[in-house]
C-alpha cells in the first residue's frame, strides 16, 4: 500500500484529478489517497495558501499528486508551486512531449523531454525595488555549481536510463557569462562522463527557433529554471497543448507529479477540461512508484481513446460533447487495451 498526498487543486483540478485517481485506482494498485488542500481554496479556507498539514502530509508521504493551483496575482503571494519545489529541493522539473496521433497538431513523431533546473535562476525569488519610489526593480538569477551538476546530471541520467540518444545544453552562455557561463561549464565536464550520449550545445534563442523549424532533430534537453518554463510550454505548442503534458517535479526524497496547464477557472464547473495531462502524470508518478506494469496499461489505453478521437473532449476535437468524467470512463474500459504508437 503506498501512501501519496492528493492536491485537487483548484478551478478545473478536482474534476480532472477526480478522473486521474479513478483511472490510477482501476489498474488495482494500491494507493492511500490523503487529501491536502493548497493554492486559492486552501486560502478561502485556511486563509493560507499553503497550510502546515499539506507540509506535513508531504514530509510524511513523500509522493505528491497536485492539480492545478491559483496564485493570487499582485497580491504578495508567491507561486504555491515555486514554494513547493523549494520547500522540498525539487530541483528537476521532467516535462516530456510527445505527439498523438488524435491530436491536431503541426508535427508528427515528437518525442521531447525538457529537463529543467527548478530551485533557482530567476525562480529563487530573490528581488526588491530600488530606490523609495519603486521606479527600478532587480532580480538576482542564482546559478550554483552544485546546482548546475545535479540537474545535468539528472538529465544525463534520465537519457541513458530511457534509451535517448542525445542531450542538447540550452544556455544563454555567450552574453550571461557568469551565470550561464557556469552552467555550461559545469555541462560540459559532465557530458564527458556519458560518451555514449550525443551532446550539443545551442544558445536559447536559437534552440527555440530550431525547435519551431524542425523539432525532430530533439531528444532531451537541460537547461535552466526560466528556459526550461518557456521552452516546455514551447514543446507542449508542437504536440497539440498544455493538456496533453505531465509534469514531475523529483528531488532527493521527495516527488511530486502534476499537470503542467493553469487552473482555467472559467471552465470550473462545465465537466468539459481534458484530463491527459493529469492521467500522464499519474503514469510518471506509477514508474517512479515501480508500477511499471499500470503505467503502460493507462498509457496505451489514453492513446486509444485519443487515437479514435470519440470520447474525447472538446479540446481535442471539436464537434464533441463529451464530459471530462465520460473520456476517464472510456479510458478505464480501454485499460487492457493492446500497446499501439503514439
């Protein structure tokens, strides 16, 4: 019996984490669901957005199901997501994209994983105003050699571990050149202990124009904290959207796993949000967990649902009605479903 701390979330996270969880639970793995609260509803009620029983949920638990959560915009509140990670030194944020063959999209064959740094650069939080009328602001972008290593590391890892072929070093190096400088230094050290990796250095702003004109020629790439926000946004745009994308955020002890798209409070009540990118998650929490047999059952039945397209919501295609709880439904049934391509 494993034990995880379950975060619905907010806006569209109860439904579609309400769907994930009853997919995970049909596989028959056994899961002691504890629900925590966080984001804008945890502060309606706990008038905090972070409480100290969802801390100690995690700090017992150790794995964590999140949805989606609100923060309050210009309201001194800090991202609960960015807080969590520090919280815990979830310093590797895991984002793979990979294309369906029932989703509308410009590409075919994309298979994608960005490995981002995820405690520091411009994420750590660090800036203040400047001068008493507030008319200049500063933010510091921290980049450690620790840092540096264990996320390239992680990323060299993954990419041995998952038979990928090539790790691409995004940076801003020729003009950050201490920070990023750092980063790169510290890239290329490690990348000499995996010969049997390919491995190519691109500035940032060239990876995402390359990715636009041929994102084929990707495989797995690391980068820093706010590259890595942007450029897996950007790999999601070539598969067909956020809703399609999971997210795991790992750190030493700790793991949390979650979609990667907003709360979308204005579809809050409608029963219409996709719930893909939450059930992949569930599927990258079921492998860390060692339920490798699950994960490739809920895997094969998602693509057959959207392969076909029916019981799919409108997201996905757009003359549908169907409801974000009836696509779990359909992908429950198609649990035993045979392994087809993506």
């Amino acid at each position: 019996m494993y034990k995880v701390t379950l975060i619905k979330g907010d806006g569209i996270g109860p439904s579609i984490m309400e769907a994930a969880v009853k997919i995970i639970d049909a596989t028959g793995v056994a899961i002691e669901w504890e629900e925590q609260f966080a984001g804008l509803s945890a502060y309606e009620t706990f008038h905090t957005p972070l409480p100290d029983e969802t801390l100690e949920s995690i700090e017992k638990n150790r794995v964590v199901f999140k949805g989606p959560l609100t923060t309050q915009l210009g309201k001194g509140f800090r991202s609960i997501n960015v807080a969590l990670r520090q919280e815990f030194d979830l310093y590797a944020n895991v984002r793979p994209a990979t294309s369906w063959k029932g989703a509308n999209s410009r590409y075919e064959n994309i298979d994608i994983v960005v490995v981002r740094e995820n405690t520091e650069g411009l994420y750590a939080g660090l800036e203040h105003y400047i001068g008493p009328n507030k008319n200049t602001a500063e933010s510091i972008a921290i980049v450690t050699r620790s840092g540096a290593e264990r996320i390239v590391r992680y990323a060299f890892e993954y990419a041995s571990e998952n038979n990928r072929k090539k790790v691409t070093i995004a940076h801003k190096a020729n003009i950050l050149k201490f920070s990023q400088g750092l980063f790169l230094d510290v890239a290329r050290d490690i990348s000499k202990e995996y010969p049997s990796i390919e491995c190519d250095e691109r500035i940032i702003d060239a990876t995402c124009m390359h990715m636009v004109m041929d994102p084929n020629q990707f495989d797995t790439i690391v980068t820093t904290n706010m590259f890595g926000d942007i450029l897996s946004d950007l790999t999601a745009g070539l598969v067909g959207g956020l809703g399609l994308v999971p997210g795991a955020n790992i750190g030493f002890e700790t793991s949390l796993f979650e979609a990667v798209h907003g709360s979308a409070p204005d579809i809050a009540e409608l029963n219409i949000a996709n719930p893909t990118a939450v059930i992949l998650a569930g599927v990258m929490m079921l492998n860390h967990l060692g339920e490798t047999d699950a994960a490739t059952r809920i895997t094969n039945a998602v693509k057959k649902v959207i392969n076909q397209g029916t019981y799919v919501t409108p997201d996905l295609n757009a003359g549908s009605t169907v409801k974000t709880n009836e696509m779990s439904d359909a992908i429950i049934d198609a649990l035993d479903y045979e392994a087809v391509p993506a």
